[in-house]
C-alpha cells in the first residue's frame, strides 16, 4: 500500500513537472526566439530531468559563450545519430525544432528508438549569431564554409565531437527563404516548408546516395506531410529562366559533405523562414522542423542495420579509393524535365512548374590519382594548426624517403565555371625530386588518414582545397612551386 501511494505520488510529481517541462518558445508563446540564457536554463533542467541525458559544456564560441553538446544514451555501444543546428545564427527554428526533440527525451518519450541508437546533438552552434540574430559567427565567419579551413572554434567542436563518437548518420540544420526577389518576379516561388538533401559529392559511393534519396528522403517526406507540412527535396539556384538548379553543392566545406566524406549518411535539412523576421511563423518553423529531425531519428532506429552496413561500406570504401574527382559540376545529362509545386506570385496558389533546368547528374571534371601522401613544411604554422583541427596525423618525413617525391609547379593558370563561380586554378605538372632536407618536412600517410578528405584539401587543383582560400594562397611560391610535396 505504502509502495502504490508512493508510486501515485510520484507519476503525479512526475507528470506535474513534465507538463511544466516546455520549450522557451513555448512558454512564449512562440512571440520571440530563444535567448543563449534560455537555452543554457532549458538544457540544465533535461539534464536534471533525466539521466540519459549528458551534456558536455567544454566547447565556447569566439565570444566565449558555452556550447553545449548532449550525447543521449541508454547503451554506449549503440551507433551514434549525430544532428547540429544553427551554424547560421539568423536561422532559429531549427534550434527551436531541436529543443523540442530535447524536451521529448527528457520525457522519455523517445526511448524506444534509444534502444537501438544514442543521439549527439548539438542544437545551437552558432550562440553569438543566435544573440544579434546574423548569419555570421563572433568573427564574422560563415561557419559552413569553414569545414576545409576549419578556423572557427564552433567548427571545430562540430568536428572533435564526429571524431569522439563517429556517428553513423549526420544532419545539419538550417533554414532557407524561398520568396527572393528573382523568384516572385519568376512568378512563382518556394514555399515548402521543410526541404532536405542527400549527398551529391562524385566520390561518394552511389550505394549511399541512392539509399540517402531513395529510402531516407521518401521517409522524411512522408512523416512531414503526414503531419501537415509542405516537403521538396532540396535544390538551389534558379529560378529556371535565369539559371539551372541543382541538388545543392558538392563542395566539402559545409557540414554536410564535410562529414558524409567520412563515411556518414549525411543529409541536411532546410526550413522555411521569412527574410529579416526571426520570429515570423515562428511554431509552423519549429515545429515543422521537429518533426522533420525527429523522423530522421526514426528512419534511424528502424533501418539502422542497413545504416551501419552503409557507414562501414562507404568509409572502407573511401579509405581505398584510387583516383579523387577533384573537380565536379552538376548536369542534365538525360534532358529530364523536371517538376516543382511552387507558389503563384500572382495567385498565392499551388502552381506545377515543369522545367529543364534542375541539372541532376554529377559529373566528374578532374581526377588525380591518389597519392601515397604529401608531404608538408614541417615549420608552416598554420599547415600544423590546419592538420590537428581536420583531424590529420603527420609522421617525420623519413616515412616517405623510399618513394617517389613530385614537386607540383604551377607556370600558367585558367579559368573554370564550376557551381556558377568563374574559378582560377593552376595548371599543375609533377616532377620528381630528391629531398635533401627531410627535416623540413612532417609526411602525412594517407593510409593513416582519411583519404578523400586530405587529397581534396591539399591538391592545388582542387575546387574544394585550402589553396582556393585567400588565407592559404601563399602555399604557391612565387616561383610557381607549391609549398606541399606530393608522393607516390
Ligand atoms: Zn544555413
């Protein structure tokens, strides 16, 4: 009798406590978006209202604002679904989406998918942004497009906490404005809202993609519209009169690409937000994105056999691959017509537009083969402070003395559109050499490192390489030799 008042008690305490367990938007009534401090308070009482929950606090924006980092669990050895939200401050709701999905497993109410994974979330990466309500971070950094500079501490701490817990499947979130000038002038625009993309990088293994679009995507899609929200998988550019669509980019310095290179199904997830309003439609915005991050939770846990086959498949794969496709644009090889439900600028109305212009294949522009490893100035500070911040391992030079070292010079340059960007590249020729100065050099082993990310990032050829950087264009001498040596 005593154990069943008890047991009453506490379902009452606990039910009384968990329906004042809401989300800061909520209790605002979703009149303004949730301040840091809010955040920081939200976080602290899941964590105190259940044990699963652990929150990391070590990781600090450049303005010196905590990041928190929650790492979800009832089983250490379950393979580990990783979603980060926010690296552009001025895009909320996905932050507001997540704390939802926090406030649901600190209700237990997801448990029965934390049987089969653990969770690494990571709901505001860009707190100075989130704070004065910009796109930037504390630097004024556009944080996804640092994954290959890797120069921002919030990028970094998205990329120590991969390598800590390598997680079988990514999502990055953020939100997009459908309604630009160019498009109502179209006549007709995007008002879907929620879009995802899968991973469109060449090097990818197809079997990851074609699984990302052709199982996961139709999933999302259904668990969205199911709950009443629009859904398109996501493209940009256009609108098809002034330019081509495309499946988003295949570049590697977003957070997307940047961890599906290591194997990860990676996806991304875009919202829909009014431009300049942050509080706009705010509950359709965040709850359309709970919902969306929750059912990738779900696709997770109910595929997540073929899943770790996939991560497993697709990072051995890409510890072999033989050549790299350093250059990509995307096409529309078969002259398919595709078709869009867009909002009318005229009507407001649902209207069907049919169009060649989404250029869907992938197509390879340049390869190289893929070299043993490089070999790097050993007293180049930045090139130290690059390879412990994208995870590289170096080893002395001496590593590499039994084979073939190629100097790569550069005599001319051209220009090349890739992804609608005019983009000037060396003309690369090798020429072997002998090192007579071993010492000024530290060897990265690509067999030690994770291939395809390095030779995209140190190739001078690459559209995706440090050396298209203007922090990195010292890397080629004056003389037309490139500071990094390739072996083979
Ligand atoms: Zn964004």
């Amino acid at each position: 009798m005593k154990n069943k008042i008890l047991f009453c008690f506490l379902m009452l305490s606990f039910t009384a406590f968990s329906q004042g367990f809401i989300t800061p938007s909520e209790k605002n009534n979703f009149s303004k978006v949730t301040s840091y401090n809010e955040l920081m308070e939200f976080i602290g009482q899941a964590v105190s209202l259940n044990p699963a929950i652990k929150a990391d606090y070590s990781g600090r924006s450049v303005q010196g604002r905590v990041i928190p980092v929650l790492f979800v669990s009832h089983n250490p050895d379950n393979p580990v679904v990783y979603l980060f939200a926010q690296q552009h401050g001025n895009e909320t709701a996905g932050k507001e989406g997540m704390l939802f999905l926090i406030k649901e497993l600190a209700e237990g109410k997801l448990d029965n998918y934390l049987q089969k994974i653990s969770l690494l979330l990571i709901p505001s990466v860009n707190p100075d942004g989130n704070e004065v309500n910009r796109r930037r971070n504390g630097n004024g950094a556009d944080l996804n497009r640092d994954h290959i500079k890797m120069f921002q501490p919030e990028v970094q701490l998205i990329h120590e906490n991969y390598r800590k817990y390598k997680p079988v499947l990514c999502v990055d979130i953020h939100e997009y404005v459908g309604s630009t000038e160019e498009w109502i002038k179209f006549g007709a625009y995007k008002t879907y809202n929620i879009q995802t993309g899968v991973l469109t990088n060449y090097d990818i293994p197809e079997k990851v993609k074609s699984f990302s679009k052709g199982k996961a995507i139709p999933f999302i899609k259904e668990k969205v519209t199911g709950a009443g929200y629009t859904f398109n998988e996501y493209t940009v550019g256009g609108p098809p009169n002034l330019a081509r669509l495309r499946y988003s980019t295949t570049d590697i310095n977003d957070g997307r690409t940047s961890t599906g290179l290591l194997g990860s199904l990676s996806f991304i997830i875009e919202g829909k937000r009014e431009d300049g309003d942050s509080v706009a439609n705010l509950k359709v915005r965040a709850l359309s994105q709970f919902t969306a991050a929750k059912a990738f939770i779900e696709f997770a846990a109910e595929n997540i056999d073929e899943i770790i086959k996939l991560y497993k498949y697709s990072s051995e794969g890409l510890s072999i691959i033989d050549s790299v496709s350093i250059q990509q644009d995307h096409f529309n090889l078969t002259g398919k017509t595709s078709e869009f439900i867009l909002t009318s600028s005229a009507t407001g109305k649902d209207t069907l537009i049919k169009t060649d212009a989404l250029h869907e294949n992938v197509v390879p522009l340049k390869k190289v083969k893929t070299p043993a490893g490089y070999l790097i100035p050993a007293s180049d500070p930045l090139l130290k402070e690059w390879c412990e911040n994208y995870g590289v391992v170096t080893s002395p030079a001496s590593d590499a003395m039994k084979k073939a070292v190629y100097e790569m010079r550069a005599e001319e340059y051209y220009t090349r559109n890739l992804e609608e960007y005019d983009m000037v590249f060396p003309e690369v020729k090798y020429q072997k050499m002998v090192l007579s100065n071993p010492d000024e050099y530290r060897y990265i082993d690509l067999s030690k490192n994770s291939k395809l990310r390095v030779v995209l990032a140190l190739e001078p050829e690459s559209m995706y390489g440090l050396f298209i950087y203007e922090e990195f264009k010292y890397l080629m001498n004056k003389d037309g030799r490139y500071a990094i040596l390739r072996v083979e």
